[in-house]
C-alpha cells in the first residue's frame, strides 16, 4: 500500500463523517479542522482510516500533525504491508 492509496481511503473517510465536503477538494496541506472536522469528527477519522488499514498507532501520536500530509505519511509508517 503506498501514500496515494492511503490518501484515497483517508478522504473516502473524511467524505462519509462529513458529507458537507467535496472529496475533489481535499488535498494534503488541509488540516482536518480547516475542512471542518471538530475534534470528535478527527478522532473518528483516524481511528476508521487506522481500522480499515489494519494499523494501530496512539492517537497521542497525531495530535501534533499540521495536515493531512502527515497524517498519511504517519499512517503509512505504521503499515507492515
């Protein structure tokens, strides 16, 4: 699984807990809370995108991220596959 793939399943996510949001304008230098997502919205889109990825990272560990960028990039350290 590489970074865009990861990126695809993040913004699928990010579009079914906030269907207010067009997927066609996400991009990786949003934040989550640019595009809207309060902080419960955020903790449900990591933990769906981690479940779905089959990745388990400490939330903690994205709490200091700028964007999405690095929400992907931390995702992607954390796959086996």
């Amino acid at each position: 699984m590489d970074k865009n793939n990861i990126f695809s399943i993040l913004k699928s996510i990010i579009v079914q807990i906030l269907p207010e949001i067009d997927i066609e304008q996400i991009t990786l230098e949003d934040s989550l809370k640019e595009i809207g997502a309060n902080s419960i919205d955020r903790m449900d889109i990591i933990i769906e995108t981690m479940e779905q990825l089959g990745v388990k990272i400490p939330l903690v560990e994205f709490g200091q991220l700028k964007n999405i960028e690095g929400i992907v990039d931390l995702l992607y350290s954390g796959k086996v596959s």
